[in-house]
C-alpha cells in the first residue's frame, strides 16, 4: 500500500512539472510587428482604407507564397494600432500564419475589430510599446521586424530616432511605410514635405531597413502588398534595389534638428513634429 500511494504521488507531481513547465518557443522565419497609425490626422475612411489594405494583402497569393517560401515556411505576426496619449493597442495578438488557412483567419479577426482613433502622433511610444512584445510571445524567430506607417511625423513623446536606436540596439529591424498625403486633416494640418525622407532618416533602422512609399491612402493596397512580399521574403538584406529606400543604423539621421538636401530634396529634422507642435501651440496661448 505504501509502495502505491508512492508512486502514485510520484506521478502526480511529474504530471504537475509537465503542465507547469515552460513551452518551447515555436521557430518561424519571422516575427512582425505591424503597427499602424490611427491618430487624429487620419479620419475614418482612412482607417478603414488601411485595414483593408493590410487585410487584401495578407490574403494575396504571393504574401502567402512569401511566407511558405522561406526556410521553415512560417511567421509570427500581430497588428497594433498606435497614436499618442497612450493609445497603444493589441488588435489582432500573436498568430502563427503558415499558409492560406491561417492568414484568412487572421484577416478575418482583424476585419471584425473596430477601429478607434486618437490625437498626436508618437511613433516613438509606438516602438517602446512593440519592443517587449517580442520577448513576451511564443515564438523564437531568425528575424525580428517592426513595420510602422503612418502619415505624419513623431510629435508626442521622446524623440524618434532615440526610440529607433534602442530597437536597433536590441537586434530589432524598423521598416517603414510612409503614405504621403497633401489633403489636411480634420483639424487642418497638413504632413511635413518630404515625408519619405523623414521617415528613411529618422524612423527606419536596423539589419536590411528600408521603406515603401505609399503616394495616397487609395494606393495603400499595393504598397502594403508589395512591402510585406519584400519584408516577409527578407529581400531588404539583399541590396540597396529591393524597395526605394534602404538603410541601416549607420546611414539614418542621429540626432534632432539634422538638416540635409539629397537630390535637390530636404530631409527633414528628426524633431520637426515636434518644432510644429510647439509652434501650434504658440498660436493659441
């Protein structure tokens, strides 16, 4: 009877160990973050013209041949929403995409989800709030990738480029999908000029960094598609000829108040979101 009751303790505290331990971390060719902006400077047609651009993308045929195509034929992907003010939020949670099934999944809750807006634009709060995500997932990726867009240029929070070193640092890759976009918000800004320089100087960084321009919210679709082909597939480790921009830590702007020409162009400041801002605020006080 002692010898029973023995080993059935014994086997009840193995099972426990079993259900407590650790699950292994799933390998995936990559872990994405796409995080997209929904500030104030983009009304709701826009937000909806974005969502639908990703969830087009995520179910075209070559996004899925890019993802089954690569060395374990699987990724790790989630979907934030970000402005400022600390609306920073999870709409869609880790998700193991490995084929056509799973990716409609994915779209299919990310399409049933409302989309909430707020005001100012803190690109850098957004890559302060993705960097834990990585660690804090079940998957163990070969590559590590946040994709922001969005129509303006940081405002809230601590510098961009501060917030992009740190990722960097962190062994993070930031690609970015600036959407250029002339018409004034709701509350009569326009975006900076040269928006995809900002971007290319300012946000992106890390391992093959590079950025697709989006000219319009209409033309968001096929910039989204093609920018998750080349991410996914990791063409940007390649060569400077994979997207329009490709850059690393070493290339992009390193501080504030930067100003450069390239072709004739400005590169904006990294804080001139913020310099606006002040100035914004200066008009009515």
């Amino acid at each position: 009877m002692i010898r029973e009751t023995f080993a059935a303790a014994f086997l009840t505290t193995i099972a426990a160990v079993a259900i407590d331990a650790p699950r292994a971390a799933e390998s995936v060719d990559l872990e994405l973050i796409l995080a997209v902006d929904v500030s104030g400077s983009i009304d709701e047609e826009e937000a909806q013209l974005q969502r639908q651009g990703y969830a087009d993308a995520l179910n075209d045929p070559l996004v899925i041949a890019a993802v089954t195509s690569g060395m374990l034929g699987r990724m790790a992907l989630t979907y934030v929403e970000w402005a400022a003010f600390g609306h920073y939020r999870t709409v869609v949670a880790w998700s193991l995409i490995d084929g056509r099934e799973s990716a409609e999944e994915f779209v299919r809750r990310l399409i049933t989800m409302p989309v909430v807006t707020a005001r100012r634009t803190s690109i850098s709060s957004a890559i302060e709030f993705s960097l834990p995500m990585f660690d804090a997932n079940e998957f163990d990726g070969m590559r590590r990738v946040i994709d922001i867009s969005g129509d303006g240029a940081n405002n809230y929070g601590r510098f961009v480029n501060e917030a992009r070193d740190e990722a960097v640092a962190a062994g993070i890759t930031i690609n970015g999908l600036p959407i250029v976009n002339d018409r004034p918000s709701r509350f009569g800004w326009r975006s900076i000029p040269n928006l995809d320089l900002y971007y290319e100087h300012c946000v992106v960084g890390g391992p093959g960094a590079f950025i697709v321009v989006a000219e319009s919210f209409q033309d968001f679709a096929t910039a989204v598609r093609r920018k998750l082909i080349l991410e996914i597939a990791g063409a940007g480790l390649g060569g400077r000829s994979s997207a329009k921009f490709q850059v690393d830590s070493a290339t992009a702007g390193s501080g504030t108040s930067d100003l450069h020409l390239i072709a004739g162009r400005e590169i904006p400041a990294c804080d001139v979101g913020e310099q606006r801002w002040r100035e914004f605020i200066g008009d009515r006080f």
